[in-house]
C-alpha cells in the first residue's frame, strides 16, 4: 500500500543535511509519496512534524548538531529527541530519528549517510502488522 511520508531537515549545515536526505530518499519506495521541509535548525524539527501528525504515515527528522564550547549543543540534542519520541508515541505513527551530534564538522560529514538508518526504521515500523 502507498505511503505518505515527510521528512522534515534542519538545513544549518548544508552540506550534511543533503546527504542525510540523499541517503533517507534511496531507501524510501519510489512508489510512495514523500514530502521534504526545510526548517532552520534541529529545535524546531518537533513542531513541524506535529503541525504535519495527520497528514503523513511517517515521519522522518534529520538535521546535524555540533558541539560547541556552551551546554547549548546537550540541551538542543536532548529536547529534540525527547520530542519526537513523545510525538511518536503520542501518535502511534513511525517517526525516524536521523539528527545526528557530533563533536565536529568532520564527523558530521562522514555521518551524512546516516539519514538511510532512520529511513529503514520507519519503513520497518510501517511494514509491522
């Protein structure tokens, strides 16, 4: 049966938000719909999959947040998690976590592929009877 998924991209860094979406798109059906929204950073990925809960079958959040000098990066990465785990769960609808943290840019660059791992996750979710 087709799908109806969004994937919502934190697009602060680029270069490493195309790669997640890149990697997520070659393992979602071609014969499903997909829609992708940009937002500007990691912390508002939760209230645009909730503003969007009933128009998908999943969801999928990707974005990168890299490790400053402040506690601003444990903060960030810890309620956006916690976000979408309480919407996931909240509306029993499958929502792939692909926010990757790390502790430079480096890291996020070879990390960029990670977005083919929350993919799977919803599309394993999904399948579930």
């Amino acid at each position: 049966m087709k799908k109806k998924h969004l994937i919502v991209v934190a697009d602060y860094y680029h270069e490493v938000a195309n790669g997640l979406v890149e990697s997520a798109l070659k393992l979602i059906p071609k014969s499903d719909t997909i829609k992708i929204i940009k937002v500007p950073g990691v912390f508002e990925i939760p209230v645009t999959i909730s503003k969007n809960i009933k128009k998908y079958d999943s969801f999928i959040a990707l974005g990168c947040v890299i490790k400053g000098e402040t506690p601003h990066f444990d903060f960030i990465s810890q309620a956006s998690t916690n976000a979408i785990m309480d919407l996931s769960i909240s509306s029993k609808k499958p929502i792939g976590n692909g926010i990757i943290t790390c502790l430079n840019k480096e890291q996020a660059i070879t990390r960029k592929k990670k977005g083919s791992e929350a993919a799977q996750a919803v599309i394993s979710v999904l399948s579930q009877k």
